[in-house]
C-alpha cells in the first residue's frame, strides 16, 4: 500500500510537470520559432507551386497598373534553399520577360532577367533586397522571404484579428540602419502560420507601411493567401496582389531552373 | 495573343551637318510594331515537343529616307525533339558574351547606326536568318549555331551619319560611294557559331568559338573601285561572370582571340589584323534603385610590327592596344516609373568619347516617352566616336504599347 502511494505521487508528480510543461509550451512559443513557423508556412508551402498572380498598383491619383505573371516555385529543404522562375504576361512592354532567382539563405541571392527583344540573359546584382519588385509595394524581400537570422523576434502579445487569433511578434533588424524599417509588427495567425498583418515602422519609429491579408484559401489541404494588399501611408500608394489560380507538388524539377528555362519558356507552365 | 506598340520618333541634329541626306536631323519615323506568340495545344505528338512559333513584324514610315518599309524582326519555330535539346529555325535574334554594350564573342550583326541616331536599344540587334540548336545536360548545356545566309552590321554609309572614310582620307556623308561586297550565299559560306557554357557554384563559364566572316567592311579588295569586302574571321574566347565576395555586386570577364584569317601574318596592309580582345566589368546595385556599371575594354592588335612595316602615308594610325572605358549610371524614381540613364565609352587611346544621356519616363502601363541624346568628342576623325562628331543629336520617342 504505501508503494501504491508513492507510486501514485510519483505518477501525479511527472505527469503535472508534462502537463505544465506542455501548456506553457503551447501558451507561450518565443517570438523567433512563431516566425520560422510563419516563413515556412508562407514562403515554403509543400514542396513545389505553380501559381498565376495578378499585382494591381495604385497611386494616390488613383491611376493603376496591372502586372500579370506566372510564378514557378521550387524548394530544396523548408527554409533552405529555393528556386523561383517568374514569367511576365502583362503589361505589354514586358511582356515575354522572364526571371530567375536562386535563393541561397545566407548569402546574396542569383538573379538573372531575360529580355526577348534582344535575347539577352541579364545577371542581376542583388546587394539590395529592399528595392521594389516590378515597381509595386512589395520588395524582393517581401516577396521571397526575408532571412529568420536578419532580425531578433520578440512574442508581444496574443490577440484576436477578426475571427482569427493570433500571435504578435515584434521583429527588429539586428543592424539598425540597414534596412528603411527599424521594426515590423506582425500578426501571425494562430491556425494557419500566415501573415494577416504586418505594420512596419520607418528608423524614427513611426509606422509607414502596413501589409494586410485579406483572403486565405485552402488548395490541397494547404491554406493560401489569396489576396493581400499594401499600403504606403505617406504616399497612399498601394499594390494588391491576388493569386488567381495555385497548384502544389506538380512536379517541378531543379532541371527547370537554369539559362535555358529563361530563353525558352517552358509552353506547359506558362500558360 | 498578339502585342506591339506604335511609336513616333524624332531625332533634330545639335550641329546640322550637311554632309548627309538631311540636314536637320537624324531620325524620324512612325513605327507599327506587331508580335505574336503561338503555343498548339495539339496534336499530341507535337505538343510533347513543346512548341512555340513567333512571328515579330515592324512597319516602318521612314521620313529620313523618304520610305515606307515593312521588316520581318523575329519569324521561328521552335521545338525540343528530346527533353534535353531545342530547335529554334528562322529569323531571330542572337545574343550572348558578357559586355554591356561591348561584344567580344558575339558575332552576330549590329546595327550601330540605328545606336547612334537614337533608335530603341532593341534595334541594336539585327536578326539572323539561322539554326539554333541548344543541348542540355547536368555536365554543361551547349549552343551550336548555323547562319547560312550572311547578315551584315549595318554599315555606316554617310547617308545618315556622317563619318571617316578611309578611302577618301576624310569625314564624308552621302558622297561615299564604297561599295560593300558580301560573300556568296554558298554551302561552304555558312558562319557556324558555337558555345559551351555551364555554372559553377554561382559563376557561369562558357567557351565560345566562331567561323564566318567579320561583321564590318575590314577589307579592302579594290581601293581605286573603292571596293571593300568581308574578310574571313574565326573567333576563339572564353568569358566568365559571378558574384564578387564581401563587396557584393557581380564582376564578369571575357577574351577572344579573333583570327583574321586571309591575313594571318598581318602583312596584308589591306585586311585587318588578328586582335585579342579582352573585357572586365563590374555592377553593383546600391539602395533606392541606384545601379553602376563599369567596363574595361582592351584591344590587342597581334603583328604589330607587320602593321607597322606595312603601313602606308594615309593608312589610318593604330595603337598596339586600343583601350576603352565605359560607365553605366542607373536611377529609377516614381516607383520605378521613370528612369535616368548615363551610359559613357571613353578610349583614354583613342582621345574619343560617346556620351549616351536618357531619360525614360512610363506614364502608364501603355505609354512610354523617352527623350536622350548622342554626343561624340574626339581629338582625331578616324577614330570610332570621334568620326561621328558632327553627328550629335537629340532624340525622343513616344510609344504606346499594347
């Protein structure tokens, strides 16, 4: 009986402390594994995407400009290294343009820009990654994923955005002055590990640019953001970008991504 | 789908030279451009083939020489019989090498007068009527070309620009009258050009080596006739291009042995020397779309002292090594809407400079307005900028594509 007993507090003991231990994991993740949560979930969803994205640009006129491409996307390993090819449909002047960027984390990406009219294959330096894609809102960071080590990332708080709840990670580049932002806020959706909205603020502190999702949907078990927007608040410039149509795992190969792929686009995927 | 964009342009001349056609300009024209792209759907045994026909026209009301011309820019096939070769047969442009402005490797034909007078950077490039045949493979990919009809660099004849004359010993406009003469169209005659490229980490290396004939009139067959020819050339270079470490930006560096090949001795007064060209560049992109290139490009001419030796009172002065530096300034403003260039050849040898100033504004998806200009600066007049000094001009273009 008293081995029972003791058995008993012995059992109870352990598994309290699992419990706690658990619960406290689950309460209170640190700020830089929500975030690798989120790059993942975003930037390196499944294996391979084929999507077809639309990015309207709006000035404070309120004169627009549309840019319609087909984006083909590969990964090696989740945060690791990946392959993007992009083709231009629209606007008509670059039109049959195409783009290809080997992500390597760690070090400059390979850039390389294929103009049609004269056959040239560009190599691209890419020292700044801040600059703005295809003259839209979005830099080439936003759209390609920033590195996890660039920053130090602090959980806020947890709040609920609409029906969804999140987690608030407050992430600050490690070298202030490097980049025009000295901070980003971000709302990471709890369920899904996506973005629903990002707030980033200039190197005096004062909020400039907000990033919202505005559209998540689930393709092959896998959730998307399918339309997201924008906004540059000294400007009123903004730029909308909807994914028309996504596929994953469809097959995409590593052969794909080289100097023959820009010189010839490959027919099955661009159209 | 078909696109094209129709445009209008004009190009005053600053110092009306009235040694060519025109005395108050260089350029002015409407074009009406069309393209388009076909991808069949089926049959099946074509479509695993994955092919693509592209058809790209011009029509062109040429108010300079009084004309209205339609031009075939781009009209191919292409297919791939294996999953790691492509065909590409007909009219198309041709492109490789690693110099921004400069070609070493690249062969194929250039239109410099439509360079100087203000034309889009597109017209640069002349098509080639040729077979393309690329192999891949996970060793290294390959390109072999087959160009059997001869297309030459549209010369500068003094019609348009005015320019040194080496049979006359002086800058001439439209009294030239030299006359160009191609190789046959034979079997024999076709220009083969071929490359041999893969990566390394992040560096491409290719090899390149070419066989036809040099692009320019390098030859002199008759010069009481003032008859100039094509003389044979073959081609042998490497290049290389990749990112520097810690200093960011990427760097690239070609060579080329250009075998002159009915004067390999280099005592042919009459037909231009071997050379070895080499080429250096660097570009770095720098924050708010700010970029900078810079080349260095040298010229070696081999037999050096047979040139010398041989050279007769009224030859054109040559250095052993003929140097050129360019600069390429880059800024976008307006959310990239509007592009500042700067693009500047400067021969510290030749004591001759091209200034190349431009001004590109997108106003919308569909419209475009340029406006830039062409400035030449040179000690002597045979020197390749310097010849063209009196033929700075000023140009703009307004595009609507669609």
């Amino acid at each position: 009986m008293k081995r029972f007993w003791l058995g008993l507090i012995l059992f109870l003991c352990f598994a309290s402390s699992e419990i706690v231990r658990s619960v406290y994991a689950q309460e209170s993740p640190d700020g830089k594994s929500v975030m690798n949560e989120m790059l993942t979930a975003y930037y390196y969803s499944r294996q391979d995407a084929k999507s077809e994205v639309f990015m309207r640009i709006v000035n404070r006129q309120g004169q627009t400009r549309e840019r319609r491409l087909i984006l083909l996307r590969l990964d090696e390993t989740d945060g690791g290294k990946q392959s993007y090819y992009i083709y231009f449909h629209e606007p008509p002047d670059v039109q049959g343009m195409s783009f290809l960027v080997l992500k390597h984390p760690g070090r400059d990406d390979d850039r390389w820009l294929y103009l049609p009219s004269i056959d040239l294959v560009k190599r691209i330096a890419t020292s700044d990654k801040r600059t703005s894609f295809a003259g839209s809102d979005f830099t080439y960071e936003d759209v390609s994923g920033r590195d996890l080590d660039e920053d130090d990332h602090e959980l806020l708080d947890e709040e609920s955005l609409g029906e969804r709840s999140t987690f608030v990670v407050k992430s600050t580049p490690k070298r202030f002055g490097e980049v025009e932002f000295s901070s980003r806020k971000f709302w990471i959706d709890k369920a899904t590990h996506l973005p629903l909205k990002v707030e980033h603020y200039d190197l005096k502190g004062m909020l400039y640019k907000v990033y919202e999702t505005s559209a998540i949907q689930t393709f092959q078990d896998t959730p998307t953001i399918t339309k997201a927007v924008m906004k540059d608040l000294g400007s009123g410039h903004e730029t909308e970008i909807t994914i028309k149509t996504i596929s994953y795992d469809v097959g995409i190969t590593s052969d794909l991504f080289q100097e023959r792929l820009l010189r010839r686009p490959p027919t099955k995927w661009i159209r | 789908m078909i696109h094209g964009f129709a445009e209008v342009a004009s190009s005053p001349k600053f110092l009306g030279d009235e040694r060519t056609d025109k005395d108050e300009f260089n350029l002015l024209e409407e074009r009406f451009q069309l393209k388009a792209a076909y991808r069949p759907a089926k049959p099946e045994w074509l479509v695993s083939q994955n092919p693509e026909f592209f058809y790209k026209g011009d029509l062109l009301v040429d108010e300079y020489e009084e004309a209205v011309r339609y031009k075939i820019r781009e009209a191919y096939g292409l297919v791939s019989p294996f999953s790691w070769m492509d065909v590409k047969l007909g009219r198309q442009i041709l492109t490789w090498g690693t110099g921004d402005l400069l070609f070493i490797n690249d062969a194929f034909p250039k239109n410099y007068e439509s360079f100087f007078i203000g034309r889009d950077d597109e017209y640069l490039k002349v098509p080639s009527d040729a077979w393309k045949f690329s192999f891949a493979s996970h060793w290294a990919s390959a390109d072999l070309v087959l160009i059997p009809f001869f297309t030459p660099d549209v010369s500068i004849t003094g019609d348009r620009l005015s320019f040194y004359d080496n049979l006359l010993g002086r800058l001439v406009g439209e009294e030239s009258d030299r006359l160009l003469t191609e190789p046959s169209f034979q079997p024999n005659n076709t220009q083969i050009a071929g490359r041999l490229y893969r990566d390394f980490g992040a560096y491409e290396v290719a090899a390149h080596v070419f066989k036809g004939y040099f692009n320019q009139p390098k030859g002199i067959k008759n010069a009481d006739a003032k008859e100039l020819f094509y003389p044979k050339l073959a081609i042998y270079g490497a290049s290389i291009r990749g990112p520097v470490p810690f200093l960011g930006g990427i760097t690239s560096g070609e060579v080329g042995y250009l075998d002159s090949l009915e004067d390999r001795s280099g005592k042919n007064r009459l037909i231009e020397n071997a050379t070895v060209k080499y080429l250096v560049g660097y570009e770095r992109d720098f924050p708010k779309d700010l970029r900078l290139g810079v080349q260095y490009f040298a010229e070696q001419m081999l037999d050096f002292d047979e040139f010398k030796i041989n050279s007769q009172s009224g030859d054109i002065p040559r250095d052993q090594f003929r140097q050129l530096l360019t600069l390429r300034i880059t800024k976008l403003f307006w959310r990239q809407t509007l592009e500042a260039s700067f693009f500047t050849f400067y021969s510290p040898t030749d004591s001759d400079t091209h200034f190349r100033p431009r001004l590109t504004w997108q106003t919308s998806d569909h419209w475009k307005f340029t406006v830039g200009a062409n400035i030449f600066l040179g000690r002597h007049d045979w020197t390749e900028f310097g010849q063209l000094e009196d033929n700075d001009n000023l140009y703009m273009r307004l595009r609507y594509s669609f």
